[in-house]
C-alpha cells in the first residue's frame, strides 16, 4: 500500500514578532521566528535535559554533566527552588548543593548552555511547588501581581540574580534562556509582570519560556514575550485511580502541542478559553517541549513501569510532528533533601493531591538519580546525534501527516508524519504504544514531493511489525551524490561520510543515483567520494561510547530489635501500618548493592536518619554501597491501599 501525505501549504513564517534574541560578546546572535532557533542566521535545534543541581551531590556535578552531554544533550534546565535557598525566612543558602553558580560554571566547563527556571513556583514534585513554608503562612495572594507577594517574589529574583550574574549569554557565559513560573495558566499579566521584573534585575537573556500546555485551549500566555513549551510522558502518574489508562497519544503523529494530561493533578479541568475565547495561536511559535518524559515519576497509588522504548518512541513521534527543541524532564533523576522544619517532597499532609518518596526523586530517568544509565540513555543518543549533525536542514522542515489521522485508540492504523522543505526530507514511521499491540503492516511504501515531482518509495515496499520507530530520509545529498531513499536510519555524519544503522524488523537499502543498493552491517558504500557506512543497531546504539556495566553486590539482611518508631514515619510524613526492619550490610567489592524486596516501599536509615527510599514497582533497588555504615539499617513497608502496578 502507498501511504500519502496532505501537503496542504503551511502559515508563511515569520520572523522579528518574538520578543527574543540576543548576541555573545563575539557577536554571534540567538534569535527566534514562529518555526525554530536560530544561532549565527543559522537554523539549530538544541536538545533540553532536566537536571535538578540541588538534588544531586555536588560533588557529583560534573561526572553527571558529562553523562548528559556525551547523550547529546546541548542544553541543561534546571529549576531553581525556593524553599531549597531559603527555608527560614531571611537565611539564604546558595552553598552546598545549593550553589547555582558552580553549577552554570561547569556546564559552561563542559559546553552545555543552560535555562535556569527560577519560578517562584516551580512544582517539581517539591514541597508547596517550592515556596517557602513561611511564604504560604503569610496570608497574601500567592502567583498574582498582589503587591506584597511582588515584593518577595522580587527578593527570590534578586538573590538568584546576586549569585549567577557575569554568566549570562551576553556576558560571554552560557545561560541563553529564562523560564518563568510554571504551569500558570490563566493570568497572561501576572507573567508579563514576572518577566518584566526580571529583565529589570537583570535576567536578560535571548529566550523566555514559559509552559504552555492547559486542559483545553493552551495557557493564556502574553502572545509575543515567551515562547511556550510543551511536554508528553508515557503515563500519568498524577492521575486519581488505580486502573490502567487509555492509549496514550503521544505515540501517534500529528500536530497537536498541548497535552491536558500534564498538570491534572494541580490544573482545573477547564480554566483558560472556556469563558473569554482565549485560543493560543501556536503559528507565531516555534514547537518547543519542556517536558517530554525522560522516565516517568511513581506515586504511592500508581507504578509505572518503564521501558527504553516507552521514551524513545515519544521523543520521536514528536520530532517527527515539528518538535524543534526537544526538552527531556527528567533526563536526569536526583535526591529530595530533608530541611531544618519540613521534608521537602510533596505529600497528601503537606496539601498535594498524592503521596511521593520522600528521598527517591529517581523519576526512571535516562539517567537515574545515582548516575544509573538506563536503556533510553542509549535509545536517545541514537535521535540527538541525528539531531545535532543534521538540525540545520531538519529544523526549517514542516510536519505533514495523513488527511486523515488516526484518533487515540485505533491500533490498527499506520502512523506517520513527513517532515520536508519540498526538496528533501524525513519520514517518521511509529508502530509502537506503550503496553499495546499494534497491527502489522505488509507491502508499505510513500509518496512525497521532491521539486514538485513524486517520489515513492521504498521500490520494493517494506514491513512494518509492531515495536517499529523509524526515520527514513529521502533525497539526501551526500558527497555529489544523492541518496534517493533509505530503509536505514540516518545516525551521524563525518565529513561527507554519512553512518546509518540498520532498524530491526526492516529490509535494509539505499537507492543512490536511481541504484538500489542492499546494505549490510559492517560495510561501507562508496558513493563518489563520500561514503555510506551501516552498522548494526547494536553498534548503533554504543557507538562512540561503552555500555555502563554495573557492580552490584546482594544486600545482606537480617532482623534487627526495634530501632525506627512509627513517630520517625510520622515524621517524615510517611503513611504506615505495618512495616519490617532489618540491619542490612553488602560483602564484596561492588559499587552498588541490590535489594530484592517486596512490599509498598523501602527505606534506608543511618541510625535515625533517612538516605534513600523507594518505591516498589516491580524491580529489585539498586542504591550505592557508600550510602551505608555500621547504622544501615532498612525498613520495608507493607501496602497500605489498593496500587497500580504494571508486573
């Protein structure tokens, strides 16, 4: 079957509508029109990672900077929280781990750029979204331009200021982007306010942000000083019960930006548009995600498990629907902080709507909140190094999808997207959904334009089993040749050379000059002096790097007399009936130690004092082995109430 596209013409772009843009000492200007960014005139993509600075060791900054960027990151956000930096009134703390300017520093060290997302409200599954206890106690009209609330939010500003300015962008440093508050959906003035009293105290950056998505319409934003991002996670976490939830649509290609998914543990079911028209107009900016999941946050109701291809398959569905700035949260997991007065995650006691970890902010990220590489770590190197060596041509592409796309929960349809200037392009194929079975598609092949002409191609059409995510290019130059098509997946160039690797599943072919070429993991093509070199997925999927292999040595437990009481967990906020405790040690030389358990969740004490939790989801916990001592002590709960769990 051929499989066509609508190639209905797209809204002109346009340009110099943003209030955006700014230059380095060398002159080099960031800018931003209504379909991508642009570095030095020059169409770029960069690639978003979530770190949180101060739930990490900082003493392990830089190991972890590095992780990201040898996994194509370009581009490091962090939120900054409140209640971090000044859980008492008056007594800022920008030391420690809480030290942002270190921090900026070494992702300059190693070539990240960085946006800084200073709220004031972050949420970031912390405690009051990030105020302040005091904060709330005061009375005033939180998130609002309330003048008392102004005056503190304007200390917040000033101090986070104090401690980074010299490192913004124009300075010659590497902040390029400011977000303001977070998931604020319906007070476009109280943004504008914000933003404009940053500027004031000096956050003067080429890019603000803001997210973007809301239940309905968008979130009432000012049209012109922020671009808006977006997200999409593999499951919903937040979400009130405990059955399983219907096919996810971001495992299907189509043009739609805002997910009324995020946020509806916090967000009403219909603020923004409902009553005053209010329509986000997304053709004045280019599409940005915040928020696409890099793992996915457990609750004490719901326990997703996830997979590599869980993230993989999102990340490119919405690269394949226009994403021009993929932004990861997390990327990287961390380790909630205990305060002098409070803990500092979230929780039914301190007013939020689900019970969270009270250490583990791990979020199954690419990067795990101990430094553990997961699958989509590696999964989505393969999608950033295609990014980061083609986003010059890739990012000026416009999406088009079939006139007709199929609607959530339609498992038997093909979904696809195409991604061209007219000349040349990509088409992003995916037959996989996270914990369903899609049909299998025999004798596939497309039709797109090229120089007003139509090409279809594979020649020979393709199967498309189910788990397949590819991205197939067609009219590529390479050397003074053209690549007409490809059943690979373009992966990098080296001068000339391009590197492909073979898609599991899929005949793999280049059409070179009109000439169908088989390929073959481990030769090259020479194709007028440049060459076309395949390589299997596995070699793909390591290359240029070594796969982690951990250390792990079996935990130790045995019975130990009472040493946690139930007012410790009552302390810690943590909902308990019955529990066990062990005294726990690890025998060998490993870096890490595996607990097999089973239960609601398990709770590492040193004597009286909580290091690490978990919560049950179906694996074993792997934790550090230097996190113990002669005091180690675990508990492990019982289940308390009826859980969503996917083993």
């Amino acid at each position: 079957m051929v499989y066509d596209f609508d190639f209905t013409p797209k809204p002109p772009m346009k340009s110099g509508h943003l209030k955006m843009g700014g230059k380095n000492p060398d002159g080099i200007e960031i800018n931003v029109n209504s379909r991508y960014i642009t570095r030095g005139g020059k169409p770029y993509i960069p690639i978003m990672g979530e770190i949180h600075f101060s739930r990490i060791d900082r003493n392990e900054w830089e190991k972890e900077l590095v992780k990201m960027k040898n996994g194509g990151i370009t581009l490091v956000s962090t939120y900054l929280f409140w209640i971090y930096h000044e859980e008492i009134e008056g007594e800022l703390d920008f030391t420690g781990d809480n030290d942002i300017r270190t921090f900026v520093e070494l992702c300059g060290k190693n070539g990240l750029e960085v946006v800084l997302r200073i709220g004031p409200w972050a949420h970031g599954e912390c405690r009051n979204g990030g105020f302040p206890d005091w904060l709330l106690k005061k009375g005033i009209d939180l998130r609002t331009n309330d003048a008392e609330y102004m005056k503190y939010a304007k200390k917040w500003y000033t101090a986070i200021y104090d401690r980074v300015k010299g490192l913004f962008y124009k300075d010659g440093g590497n902040i390029i982007a400011i977000q303001i508050e977070n998931e604020l959906v319906d007070n476009a003035g109280h943004l504008l306010a914000l933003k404009e009293m940053a500027v004031e105290i000096g956050f003067d950056v080429p890019i603000y942000t803001v997210t973007g998505w809301n239940s309905k319409y968008g979130a009432e934003i000012p049209p012109y000083d922020f671009i808006p991002v977006f997200g999409g996670y593999p499951e919903a976490p937040w979400t009130g019960h405990t059955h399983r939830l219907p096919p996810n649509p971001h495992y299907f290609l189509h043009p739609m930006r805002n997910d009324s998914a995020i946020g509806e543990d916090l967000l009403c079911a219909d603020t923004s548009g409902g009553d005053n028209g209010y329509r986000m107009d997304y053709d004045l900016y280019p599409y940005a995600t915040c928020e696409l999941g890099g793992g996915i946050q457990v609750t004490e109701h719901r326990r997703p498990r996830i997979s590599g291809k869980d993230i993989y398959a999102i990340s490119l569905c919405r690269l394949g629907s226009g994403n021009n700035l993929p932004g990861y949260y997390m990327y990287h997991g961390g380790t909630n902080k205990i305060g002098k007065l409070s803990t500092f995650h979230e929780s039914k006691k301190s007013g939020y709507p689900n019970d969270l970890p009270v250490k583990s902010y791990d979020f199954q990220a690419a990067i795990g909140e101990f430094g553990i590489l997961r699958p989509q770590y590696y999964m989505l190197r393969m999608l950033h190094s295609f990014i980061n060596d083609f986003s010059e041509m890739l990012a000026p592409m416009d999406a088009y999808f079939p006139e007709k796309i199929p609607e959530r929960g339609d498992t038997s349809s093909l979904r696809y997207s195409v991604r061209t200037d007219g000349k040349s392009g990509f088409v992003f194929i995916n037959n996989y959904s996270r914990l369903d079975t899609l049909s299998e598609h025999g004798e596939v092949s497309f039709r797109v334009k090229t120089d007003g002409k139509e090409l279809v191609f594979p020649q020979k059409p393709i199967c498309v089993k189910d788990g397949v995510s590819a991205i197939l290019p067609f009219m590529l130059n390479i050397g003074s040749s053209t690549l007409d098509y490809s059943t690979c997946q373009l992966l990098k160039k080296d001068g000339n050379n391009c590197y492909f690797f073979e898609i599991p599943g899929i005949r793999a072919e280049y059409s070179v000059d009109g000439r169908v070429i088989p390929a073959e993991a481990g030769k090259s093509i020479d194709v007028n002096g440049a060459k076309i070199i395949t390589l299997a997925y596995e070699e793909a999927l390591y290359l240029d790097t070594e796969k982690q292999v951990l250390s792990v040595d079996d935990a130790v437990i045995e019975e130990t007399e009472v040493t946690i009481t139930p007012e410790t967990l009552d302390n810690l906020e943590v909902p308990h009936k019955g529990y066990r405790q062990y005294n726990i040690s690890a025998a060998g030389t490993g870096e890490f130690v595996r607990l097999a358990y089973g239960g609601d969740r398990a709770m590492l004490f040193n004597g009286n004092t909580l290091i690490a939790d978990d919560f049950y989801y179906g694996g074993d916990w792997i934790f550090p082995k230097k996190l113990l001592d002669e005091s180690s002590v675990v508990i492990i709960l019982d289940k308390t109430r009826d859980v969503y769990m996917e083993i």
